[in-house]
C-alpha cells in the first residue's frame, strides 16, 4: 500500500509537469483529469490505511487535509482553462 500511494502522489506532479509540455490546453486539460484522478486514489488510499489500522486518526487527518488542500488547488488550476 506504501508503494502505491508513493506512485500516486509522484503521479500526481508527474502528470501536471507533462501536461505543461504538452502543446495545446485540451491536451494540458487531459494530463491535469489525470493528476486530479491520481489525487483522489490517493485520499482513498490514506483512508483505507486508517480503517485497517495502518495510520492513526491524526496523522490520517493531517495527509487528508494536504490532499483536499492540493485537489483544491488543481481544481482552480482545471477550471481556469475551461
């Protein structure tokens, strides 16, 4: 479970960057969907760690927190372009 939330998270950054190379919005917009997806795995995953015990509440708390606060902030970043 460490290695896949590891992947989301480089995920996440990965696709934002190869979106930026990319050579027109629609496509920028498609590598960000990506990026919002891998997000949300993400938060998935920091709650399922917690239910089975693999996180305590708090630190569970703290992760989600940064999660919402980014897909906040990519989802400003989405609807900018739209």
């Amino acid at each position: 479970m460490v290695s896949q939330m590891r992947r989301c998270a480089i995920s996440v950054a990965a696709n934002i960057v190869e979106g930026c190379a990319r050579n027109s919005e629609r496509e920028y917009s498609h590598f960000l969907n990506c990026s919002f997806g891998s997000l949300r795995e993400l938060g998935y995953y920091i709650d399922l760690a917690r239910e089975l015990g693999y996180l305590d509440t708090a630190k569970a708390a703290q992760l989600r927190f940064g999660q919402e606060k980014t897909a906040s902030a990519l989802t400003g970043l989405i609807r900018s372009l739209r």
